[in-house]
C-alpha cells in the first residue's frame, strides 16, 4: 500500500469468530494498522490476547473498562478508521445496526464513525433467510453500508445452505478494495450486456428464459468500481442498476444488437454476458391467441435471432477485447471452446446451470474461462462479484497484451 492505512475490526458471537484471526494477519501482512473490538460473546470464542499478539494493539471488549489510556475509546476507534469491518457478523449484530442500537462496545463505536463500514455476515442458513434478517440486510445496503455476502456450504449446525462466512480472502479483498479503490480501468470504455430478452408470441405472452442479469450487472458494477467508463445493454430485469453508468435498456434481441452494434466500435473490452432469446416467433400475433375448443395442440412456429456475439466478433478491429459467456448443461468445455473460434471471442466465460450455485438467478457462480487455445481455468464457487472481478482481471490481461 502506499500509505498507512487503518482497520477497525469488530469481530462478533458466532463459530466463525476463529477466522477473524486469520483474516488480521492477512492485513497485517498488507501493511495494515488493526485495532480490534471483540463483543462479549465473541471473546468467549477466540481470546483477545491472540489478536493483540497479532496487532501488537489492545483490543477492546468491556465498554466501561477502564481504558490505558486518556482517550474516549469508541470515539478514539471511530475516528481513526480509515475502514471498520465486521467479521463475522451474527444477525444479531445486523438488527442492532439497522435499528441504530448502541448498546456496547462495538455498536456505539460503528455508530460513532464516518469510515466507510464492511460486514461480512454468519449464522444459520434460516437465520440468513428470515424476512427481518433479509430486511434488515436491505436496509444498511440502502444507508451505504457494503456486504461481503456469505456463502453457501455446511454450517456449524450441520445444516446445509447460505449463511457461512465468505472465504477470508474474498473478504480480505473487498477490505482492500475499499482502503485502496483499484483503478485499473480508468481510462478505458467497458461495454456490457445483461440479462434475457424477450420475444412477444402475443401482446400477453413471450418467448423468454430464467436470467436474472445478476451477472452482467455485478460486472458493470465491477468495471465502474475499478475505473472504467461503463455503457450497460440490458435486458428486462427486476435489480436496480448499478449508479454511474450509461444504462440502455432493451427488449428484444433484435434491440439489442442495434443497441451493441452502436455502442461496440468505442468500446475497448467488450463482455456479452447477456442471454438473448435465440428463436422468435416467425408470426407473432396483434391480438391474444384463443384457446379452441376443439383442438389440444398449437402450433409456433419459430426463426433464429441474430448471433450478437458473432456479429461483434465480425465487427472486432485490432485491439478491441470481446468476451462471451456460454451457459450449458452438458459437454461445458467443447461446447464452449467452438463458441470462441466460431465467433472470434477472446475467450468465453462458462458455466453449467444444473451445478448448485451456478444456475441462472443465484448470487453465486462457479465458472470456466476458456480461450481459443483450449487453456481453461475453472474458477470455484463465489460470488458474481468475485467473479466478475476475475472476469474484468483477464480481460484487462488480454487488452494489455493487444495493446502493448
């Protein structure tokens, strides 16, 4: 890092509180100053004497302790903030939080900084899943308040599902990322497509698929947060855009390769992570289609749409980076590996959708980058931000290389 910088770590009551210590020395290591509060709970987990070992600072767990020092502690922490972070962060905490309670050490602290704050939640996959946990999650992301999301796995408890803390590096990343903002796309334009079109059969019924555009926006996300000037194509979606880009938003497939035509010859890295219908209907109807008594079957007919990875692979000039993604269900590295020969890709990020964690609508992501040599790297499950970083990571790579 190029200067110091300085973490408060809260670390809260949960089985994860283990991995709190982990998650110091990695910043430790960075560069870090770490300051720590334990609450009551988590310090029966892990001492405070193994993070002040670590820090070589004394952590915090008694509110009315009296301090070694003449300072107002929560006030003192507060203000020397540069980032606080919880880790974990049981759903307790969470409803404290969001409520604004300041009933200890660490919460009257996190209430008293203007320091950026990054929790990264634990606790049982029901816990995680109830509606207050949920709206309570909803709520401090709408007050600015960033989320390393947990991820799905075995619990503590035995059961099975989302609640467990994200791996300590992606946390650890994010961390960076808010203490030293990468800015490595600054300068370049990034273009991307997003979620599924849809081809009207009738004025009440269409042709359509199961993407939510979860992936292509946590990418336009991604490239804005790392410095690059975004145009997003989406299609019809029910999340919020991410703030700061250019946002066109589209129906068909046909509007959305007019609107990727346009917009591809300025672009410098183009990621087509959309899922455009591939058929239409050859006669859609001006008026909704009966159904008749006498008959049980109807027949569509249908047509191809344009391939709109292929007509920017056509398009392509020296230098430009086009990125796919290919979703399959079978035959994942073939299928995708003739997808970037057929249509001039750089390489295709691909993914089966029958895979847990995988499929379309999900937070998470386990995906295969493939190029045209056939090198694949298949990437573990994480989360579609941690993804698109790793995504926008080897396109930034392949545009270096074109562009010397």
């Amino acid at each position: 890092m190029n200067m110091a910088k300085t973490v408060v770590l809260g670390v809260t009551g949960g089985i994860a509180a283990y991995k709190a210590c982990e998650l110091t020395s990695l910043l430790v290591k960075a560069g870090v100053e770490v300051y720590g509060i334990l609450t009551e709970n988590a310090a029966k987990f892990v001492s405070p004497m193994v993070f002040e070992s670590l820090t070589r600072h004394e952590w915090v767990v008694d509110m009315f302790e009296r301090p070694s020092h003449r300072d107002i502690e929560h006030i003192s922490l507060a203000q020397r903030a540069d980032l606080f972070l919880i880790a974990p962060a049981t759903a307790n905490f969470m409803a404290k939080m969001a409520a604004g309670i300041a009933d200890d050490m660490l919460t009257t602290t996190v209430l008293a900084t203007k320091a950026p704050v990054l929790v990264a939640p634990a606790m049982n996959v029901n816990m995680w899943e109830n509606p207050v946990t949920q709206r309570n999650f909803a709520d401090l992301k709408g007050l600015g308040v960033h989320f390393v999301e947990p991820a799905v796995g075995r619990l503590a408890c035995g059961d099975v599902g989302r609640g467990k803390l994200a791996p300590v590096e992606e946390i650890y990343e994010a961390a960076m990322d808010l203490l030293e903002p990468r800015r490595d796309l600054e300068g370049l334009k990034v273009l991307v497509t997003a979620g599924p079109t849809r081809e009207a059969i009738d004025p009440v019924r269409f042709i359509g698929n199961h993407s939510s555009g979860k992936m292509g926006y946590a990418l336009a996300e991604r490239a804005k947060a790392r410095g690059a000037s975004v145009t997003l194509i989406t299609g019809p979606v029910e999340i919020a855009p991410p703030s700061g880009v250019t946002v066109v938003p589209v129906t068909t497939t046909e509007e959305m390769l007019q609107a990727a035509r346009t917009a591809f010859p300025e672009a410098d890295i183009t990621i087509k992570a959309a899922a455009p219908a591939d058929f239409r209907a050859k006669y859609p109807r001006t008026e909704k289609i009966k159904k008749e008594a006498d008959r049980d079957d109807f027949v569509l007919e249908l047509v191809k749409n344009p391939d709109i990875a292929k007509t920017l692979g056509e398009m392509k000039k020296p230098g430009q980076v086009l990125v796919g993604f290919a979703a399959e269900t079978g035959s994942l590295f073939t299928n995708a590996r003739a997808k970037v020969l057929s249509k001039h890709l750089d390489f295709i990020v691909a993914n089966d959708v029958t895979r847990a964690g995988a499929g379309f609508g999900t937070d998470t992501n386990i995906v295969t980058l493939i190029d045209g040599e056939g090198d694949g790297v298949e990437l573990p499950l994480m989360d579609k931000k941690a993804v698109a970083d790793r995504v926008l990571d080897e396109a930034l790579a392949v545009h270096r290389r074109k562009n010397g």
